[in-house]
C-alpha cells in the first residue's frame, strides 16, 4: 500500500503546458459470485441460484409478520413491506416485498441478527455460486 500522497503522485501524469490531468485509475476486478446456504436446525436447507432469494425465502420460513414485528429498516425502508420501493431491489414473496438490496455478506449478517432476534437457531454459509 501507499500513503494518499504518494499513490496521488504515483498515479497522476500532469501534461507540460497543460491544465489537463491524466489518471490511471487501477483496475480491480469484480469479486467471484457468491450465493447463501441457510441451514435451519429441523433439517430444513435454503439454498437458491441467488442470494437474493435465499435471503427472502429464509425470512418466509421466520414468518413474516413475525419479522415485520421486529421493525428492522435497510436503506431506510422496512425490511419487510406491503409497498413496492421505487428504489431498491426487492423480492416479492406472498404479496409482501423483502428488501433484498445489499451485498451477500450484508445479507448474511441480516438473517443471523434477525434469528437471534426470533430465537432461531440457524447457520448462513456464503459459498461460490
């Protein structure tokens, strides 16, 4: 790694005679795709092609209303909800919408917050899709 001033020098041509500046920006490569597996202590197995809805269907199988009781918001909309977001992604699932719009590790961090809070006992293994 490098210190902001010297990564800045490193990184930045400037052009002789001219107010133009040149970046190279590096380039990351985007992170493999990963998906969830949910494991429920009565053998029950979620594991769907996204994460997205394994995430909506693990807080299903919680029971929504008991979820919804929870009160718990993402993005400032609640996690569960009878309305549409014009914003976020969500998952619909029994009329209702999940809030499925943050990362994998996000989402994991979610189920296991919200089956300590419904006093579920599961595990949540993020693996590569």
């Amino acid at each position: 790694t490098c210190s902001l001033a010297t990564c800045y020098a490193s990184h930045t041509k400037f052009l002789t005679g001219s107010a133009e500046v040149a970046r190279s920006i590096a380039s990351t490569s985007k992170s493999a795709r990963t998906i969830l597996v949910v494991k429920f202590n009565d053998g029950t197995v979620i594991y769907e092609s996204k994460a997205a809805d394994t995430f909506a269907l693990t807080v299903k199988k919680f029971g929504l209303q008991r979820v919804i009781r929870l009160g718990l918001r993402i993005n400032n909309f609640p996690l569960v909800s009878l309305q549409r977001s014009d914003t976020y992604s969500q998952t619909a699932i029994d009329n209702y919408w999940v809030m499925t719009h943050s990362n994998t590790d996000s989402k994991r961090d979610q189920l296991l917050k919200i089956a300590a809070a419904l006093n579920e006992h599961i595990s949540v293994d993020i693996v590569p899709a």
